[in-house]
C-alpha cells in the first residue's frame, strides 16, 4: 500500500483559492483556549476586566512578529539576497523563542503601564500558555515539520502509537520514519502543566512562571538535540539549546534571588 495514501493532508479545507491549513488552526484553537482559561483565572485573582481581551491585542501580533524576527535572523543567510522575503511568513519561518520573548517583554511594558505585577500575570498565564503549547505542536505533526532524525517503524510501534499517527511519521523526502519530536515537546508539556496545576497554590508569586521557564528549559534541551530542523547560532551551536540553558538559569536565580537575597514586600509574598 502507498504510504503516502495515508498521510494526513494539511490543508483542512479550501475557501477559493484559499487554503486553511491545521497548522493554523490549531495555534488559533491553542491560543482561543487559553485565553478562555487565563480568563477565567484572571476573574479569580481580580484582575480588571477584560485584561486578557486587550493584552492580547498587543502580545498576539508582537509575538508573531518577533518569532519571525528571531527565525530570519538565525537564517540570515536565507534572506540576504532579498530581504524583503523576510516579511512573507507565509511561506513559513517562526520560532516558538521568538515569540515567547516578544511575548515577556509585551507583557513587562504592559503590566508597566497598567500599573499591575508582571508576575501575577506571568503566573496567571502559564497555563494558558502550555496549553497553547501543548495543541500547537500538533501544528508541525499535520505539516511534517519539527521531527527528529530517521528511525524504524517498529521502533515507532514500540511506543504504543496508533497507526495514523506513525504514518505521518513517514517522510517521503527521507524516505523514512522519524522521531515524532513534536509529541515528545507536546507530552512533556501536557506533563508540565498538570505539575504547575498540582503545586502552584504552594509557590510564591513568580514561581510558577519560574517553574515553567525551569520546566520547559529541560525539556526542549533534550528534544532539540534530537531535531533536524534546528536554528544553528555558531557552528553546531543550537539556538534553542543556548536559550533554554539561559533560560534556566534566569528561572533559577530568580528563584533564589526572591526567596534568599532580597526582603519582598509583604503583598508580593503572596502565595499563588
């Protein structure tokens, strides 16, 4: 039987001769998701009404932006040339790190200008932003993107996954299976969020986005070293790898920093 015959299409449907792909809807149904949760929690901390509704007007289009900044500039090689490609995103091109600093810094000048902590924000939104993460990987699953190296079809079957999933997981440029690297992204993920859910109301403020930027740091070292579509920063240097290990060590010095060296102000010691 032709292999091909049972991928999954990634266009979802055709409005003329336009093509809606899952890829994106499945970002908008991460990103409609969330925001219905970190709604919901705004409300419980008291946070002003339709907070989320106007932040999100700022940080959805900034982040895409940056992601896109973040990936041309890692392939600048791409776009010398012609730097006007850089702006046609629809021909693919964003990194997730892009878009999660662009994202932080939104909400830092926003929580500036409202007059309210970026950190119960920060908290609030993480996750949300798993969430997000988490359906949103299934995004490079349709497209055949974000995979790993070539590996057996037993060793797929081996872990136990269905059949349509370990067919798409056939590359017909490879002509081979890969690592579904972006179930193993999506899963630790999935696992992440239910730890924020189970421990938040322990931590102090800020922890818990401290306890995401630790959590997703690990877990996208690992997985990235697996890749084959990595941004290279200097020779074999992967930029996700180099931001996940900084990334690390801002979450765990934030930590310490807040608990040990500095004396907060009561109202910030506030459990989550």
């Amino acid at each position: 039987m032709n292999l091909l015959l049972l991928t999954i299409n990634p266009i979802a449907f055709s409005i003329g001769s336009i093509d809606i792909r899952w890829y994106g809807i499945l970002i908008a149904s991460g990103i409609l998701l969330g925001y219905i949760v970190a709604n919901k929690e705004a409300d419980k901390r008291g946070l002003p009404k339709d907070f989320y509704t106007d932040f999100l007007m700022w940080a959805i289009p900034i982040s895409i932006i940056s992601a896109r900044i973040y990936y041309v500039t890692m392939e600048w090689d791409q776009y010398a040339a012609n730097p006007l490609r850089a702006i046609e995103i629809w021909n693919g091109g964003i990194a997730i790190h892009g878009g999660l600093i662009g994202a932080i810094l939104t909400t830092i000048i926003y929580c500036k200008v409202k007059k309210i902590s970026f950190f119960k924000v920060a908290d609030i939104t993480v996750p949300s932003l798993l969430i997000g993460q988490i359906i949103g990987r299934w995004g490079n699953f349709m497209n055949q993107e974000a995979h790993g190296g070539p590996v057996s079809r037993a060793f797929l079957e081996s872990l136990h996954l269905p059949n349509w999933l370990i067919n798409q997981m056939y590359i017909e440029s490879l002509s081979s299976y890969v690592h579904p690297t972006f179930l193993y992204e999506s899963l630790w993920n999935l696992v992440g969020l239910i730890i924020v859910l189970l421990i938040r109301k322990h931590l102090n403020r800020g922890e818990v986005f401290a306890t995401y930027l630790i959590w997703y740091a690990i877990g996208r070292f690992y997985i990235e070293g697996m890749r084959t579509d990595s941004l290279y920063l200097i020779g074999e240097l992967r930029s996700a790898q180099i931001v996940s290990i900084l990334s690390l060590i801002v979450a765990i010095g934030l930590i310490v920093y807040r608990r040990f060296c500095i004396k907060i102000p009561t109202k910030y010691q506030e459990k989550f």
